[in-house]
C-alpha cells in the first residue's frame, strides 16, 4: 500500500505547471518507468481507480494512457488491465557511458566508416518526441536522419 500511495504522490498533477493534465499524467507516468517506480510487467491500477486517486477524469486517464501504449512503453490487455511493457525501450535514456561510436567500432575494425544524411529538418516536437524528451508542445526539435555504413 505505501508504494502505491508513493506512485500516487508522484503521480500527481500541479496546477502550477502549464501543461495540460493528460500531458503531466503521461510525463509523470513516463519518469515513474524511467526511474524504475514502475518496472517491466508491473500492472497499473484500474484507469477509473487511478483518476479517482489523482482527482481526474477516467478520459484524462485512458487519454494519458494511450499516448504510452502509442510509443510502446504500456500494453493494454484483456482482461489484465495495462501494464509496463517488457522491452520498454529505453535508447534514449541510456547512460552517455555506455554508448559506443559507430566511427570508433569500425576503426577498431580495420574498417573505415561513412555517413549519408537523409533528412535534416527543424520542426515543431510531435507528441511522442515532446513526451520523451520531456519537452514542451510548442519546443521544436531538429530532426536528423542519416545512414552509417562501412
């Protein structure tokens, strides 16, 4: 019970912040992964138990809720409810640490390595680069797409 009231207190929403409570409700359940309160194959409580605790609407809720299943880091089952998906994929949340460079495994190799960029553009963040990034709906990103080959 003392971790679900946790969850609950770190769940939820301030009136000081600007976005709105399904944007805070899914960055809020985004970090609760992130920062391991919620681990692979956990279960969340029920959506209408969650919005009673939180103060909020069952729509705000699912709404919250769907935009994490949209990027992969929930599954919806039947009749099991939802919960944190497996193979949450954490790329962008890896430690600098443990990164590798392309350039520096190919040299390591023998080989020489080469890049062709694909796209290259700034545009404003869509919801699922906002939500990991953590950014707001109006930030823009750069967007760079590029092939790496030997």
């Amino acid at each position: 019970m003392d971790d679900t009231n946790n969850l609950i207190n770190f769940l939820m929403p301030s009136n000081d912040r600007p976005d709105s409570l399904y944007k805070q409700l899914s960055k809020s359940l985004n970090r609760a992964i992130q920062q391991g309160l919620l681990t692979p194959g956990d279960a969340l409580m029920p959506e209408r138990e969650l919005a009673s605790r939180l103060n909020m609407s069952r729509i705000t809720v699912r709404k919250a809720i769907d935009q994490l299943v949209e990027i992969g880091l929930l599954t919806k089952r039947q009749g099991a409810g939802t919960i944190v998906a497996e193979s949450v994929d954490l790329v962008l949340h890896k430690s600098l640490s443990s990164l590798n460079s392309f350039t520096a495994d190919m040299k390591k190799r023998g080989l020489e390595s080469y890049s062709r960029t694909i796209l290259r553009e700034e545009g404003k963040a869509s919801s699922k680069e906002a939500l990991i990034l953590n950014l707001g709906e109006d930030d823009y990103v750069h967007r760079l797409n590029r092939v790496r080959y030997w």
